[in-house]
C-alpha cells in the first residue's frame, strides 16, 4: 500500500530513514474565499486557517495556515490558503507515524481565533 492509499485509510505513515517528505508537503485542499472591505482606505487583512480535530489529545484549535491580502477600499478580493497532509495529520504515537485523524475535520477562517468567518468541514 502507498503512503497516500495508507494515510488516506487511517493507517499511520512514518517518515523511515532516507525517505523523502515531499509527499507531506503535496496540496491536499484549498479553502478560497472572499474578503471584502468596507471602509474607506486601502487595507491589508490577514485570514489565519485554524482547524479543530474531533479526535481526542489534540488542542482545539490549530493554526494551519495564512495568506495576506491587500484590499482596495469598497471593493471584494479573493483568497485562499492551501493545505498540505501535514497539515491534515496528526502524529500517531503508538504507530510512530502521521496519519490521518478520525473524525471530522472543521475549518474556520478569520482576522484571528477570536474572529471566526467562514466555518465549514473538510471532506473525507
């Protein structure tokens, strides 16, 4: 079995001697989005990705990623923040390996933690 089929199936993927990690740092999902300033000057916004694990022992929130934009005033850019299976893993202390984690993963994206905007579930 692949790494891929193997993380993708719940099994966990170790990193062995000599093998590349290239693999973890692949696109595995993008979240795109719209930011739209309202005020009148130009402005710079910097959405954070922060997911939340459902499995146990994880913290509840994760910082995962980030971008900057630069909006002009009254007017909408997109966005997005592209993730890796890194980013998507959680390392298995039993199999010492990353894998993937059961359950639903959940994303929100916002100025910080305490400035959630867009919620929503990565699919599995």
């Amino acid at each position: 079995e692949d790494l891929i089929a193997a993380w993708e199936n719940g099994k966990a993927s170790p990193i062995a001697e000599g093998s590349s990690t290239a693999l973890w740092r692949e696109p595995a999902f993008q979240v795109t989005f719209k930011i739209t300033n309202t005020g009148p000057v130009s402005g710079m916004e910097t959405p954070r990705y922060i997911h939340f694990l459902s499995s146990a022992s994880e913290p509840p929130s994760v910082l995962k990623g980030f971008t900057n934009v630069e909006i002009s005033p009254s007017s909408t850019e997109q966005a997005s923040i592209t993730l890796s299976r890194y980013d998507l893993s959680i390392w298995d202390v039993v199999a010492q390996g990353w894998c993937e984690p059961d359950g639903q993963i959940s994303f929100s994206i916002g100025a910080s933690s305490r400035d959630f905007r867009p919620q929503g579930n990565i699919p599995t």
